[in-house]
C-alpha cells in the first residue's frame, strides 16, 4: 500500500543506499563489494507491476549490486519498505521474489524495513505444504519500533538512517494535535543533532527534506522552528539551508502532496469505469485545493456523467 511516507523514504533511500544497508543491514552490507558501484533498475521496476487481489503493487527499490565472492556476476537487491501491517505481506514478498529471479535469471535477496507500531507484527517468511511438497522462503526485516530502546546510539551515529529513523519516530510520537509543540521540538532536536555530529551541508539537506516531510507543523509552529533553527545556525556559523532553501522545499512538499492526492483521485474514479486520457489529463491539471474537493465530491458520484458535470462546473 503506498503511503504519504513512501516518497521521503524512497529519495532518502536513492541517496544513502550504502549508508541505508550498512544501517539496517549490515551482514548484507559487508558482502557487497561497493567498489563497483550499484544501479537503481527504475526502468525494470516499471516493468514489473504486479497484479493481486488486493489490487496493483509495485515494488519499492531494485538494485543492481557486486558480491565479494560473485566475479563478474551481479544479483538484485530487493528493498521493501512498509509502514503499515499487511497480512498477506509475507507472501507478497515471496511473489516479488521469485517473478525478479524469473525475469532478471539472476540471484535475489529481499529485505524489508517495518515502520508500523505494533511490535508483534514481524513477518519474515513465507510457507506452503502440499501433498508432500514443502516451501519454506524467509528474508531479513528490521523493525524501526524496536529502535525506541536505543535512541542514545541514535544520538551518536553519523550514519544518515540514524536522523531518518528519529523522525519516523517522533512522528508516530506526535501525531495529535495537543502533541505539536512537542513533535516542533523534537524536529528542532534531530536538527541540532545534525549540527552536533558534523553532518556535511549536502547530508543536512537531504536530511531536512525527510524530516521536514514527516514531521509536518502547522504555521505558527512551523514559523517559531524555523527561526529557532536559523538562530541555531548562525551560533553554530553552519547557514546550510537559506530561505531559497527552505522555500524550494516547501514547493517540492506542496507538489508531492498535489501528485499523491492525484493518484488517490485517479484509482478511486477507475473504481468506478476506466477514464479516458483526456479525463486524466483534466485531474492532473487541477490544483490542490480542488483536487482535495473532488476527493470528497467523488463519493456521491452514483454514475459516469457526474465527474462530467463536475469537471465542467470547475472548469
């Protein structure tokens, strides 16, 4: 199920991939001779759209990574990052699994990183008997609740998935409304962390960007951390992000936010009867805040001229 977290997750992924597997796991990490470099196989991953009765998945990350031991052989790294419990995620795994080693002929390793709350769910393994015939397939997770207990070596790592786990944290901490002037704290916090542990200025802002994206403030507060942050800066003499800064990300959340809300407007409509190419192109041409009415709109549509009449009433 894609989810507002799985784009910060993905970019931050695509820039620390080392640094994202050396972190979560670091087993793997050390048999992969990153002296040869990787590759992202986003046009594969296009390709590889799978159909489940729960409806279309996509898989999260594919990489095309060297093994210590495998010569001139490569294999696929298959990242998986989950923030809410699925029950069938384990098999789902498993079906991604054996359709890459069927299409690409090579080996396959799956990771998966669990960012929900409940601390039971750790699925792991994906297994079938039948007359005899027995399957057993499992794969490593990490489970970024577990972290909770070890936020002093959080505190005290230069690795970036230190500050990404942080604020996955305080933002699953923070998520009421009487929680905000603790969740700007706590972001303000993470910030400073950065400052202390000597993270370069490209890594503090890639990091912003991440922390910026899931730990979300309304305006008022928004504005006090921002200039608590720009203080802490000059004392620090580290004016990593200027207000040009601060301001290109501020629009690049605002147009994540707009081509999420289209995707969501998009699958619930084609619930309802395949839309045309110009239909879609209309939605995609929609600004936010209409976006968002048609998102409500759309749920007394009862047939196939409402969204007709709708789009010319806005048009």
């Amino acid at each position: 199920m894609t989810t507002p977290l799985d784009t910060p997750w993905k970019q931050i992924l695509e820039s620390y991939f080392p640094q994202f597997m050396a972190f979560f796991f670091p087993e793997a990490y050390s048999q992969i001779d990153w002296s040869r470099g990787f590759e992202f196989l986003d046009g594969e991953l296009q390709q590889i759209t799978l159909e489940a009765e729960t409806g279309k998945r996509i898989i999260d990350k594919l990489a095309k990574v060297y093994m210590h031991s495998g010569g001139e052989q490569w294999i696929v790294a298959h990242i998986e990052i989950q923030n809410q419990k699925e029950d069938e995620f384990g098999e789902r795994v498993f079906v991604y699994f054996a359709r890459l080693r069927d299409k690409f002929k090579r080996e396959v390793a799956s990771f998966a990183v669990l960012g929900d709350t409940d601390v039971d769910w750790r699925p792991n393994s994906f297994g079938r008997e039948t007359l005899g015939c027995n399957l057993q397939f499992s794969f490593p997770i990490t489970k970024l609740v577990d972290y909770k207990k070890r936020r002093e070596e959080l505190a005290v790592s230069d690795n970036p998935f230190a500050v990404v786990v942080l604020a996955h944290l305080a933002a699953q901490a923070t998520k009421g409304k009487e929680s905000q002037l603790r969740r700007k704290n706590q972001k303000l916090n993470i910030m400073k962390m950065m400052y202390d542990r000597g993270y370069s200025e490209q890594a503090v802002i890639d990091l912003y960007r991440f922390v910026d994206w899931v730990l979300t403030l309304p305006p008022d507060l928004a504005e006090a951390f921002n200039n608590d942050l720009i203080a802490y800066e000059e004392e620090k003499n580290m004016p990593y992000l200027s207000e040009l800064e601060r301001s290109s990300l501020a629009a690049g959340k605002a147009e994540g936010k707009a081509e999420g809300r289209v995707e969501v407007v998009i699958k619930q409509l084609n619930r309802r009867g395949q839309l045309s190419e110009e239909v879609v192109a209309k939605i995609e041409g929609l600004p936010i805040d209409q976006l968002e009415q048609l998102a409500i709109d759309l749920l007394d549509f009862t047939n196939g001229n409402d969204l007709a009449k709708w789009l010319r009433s806005y048009g």
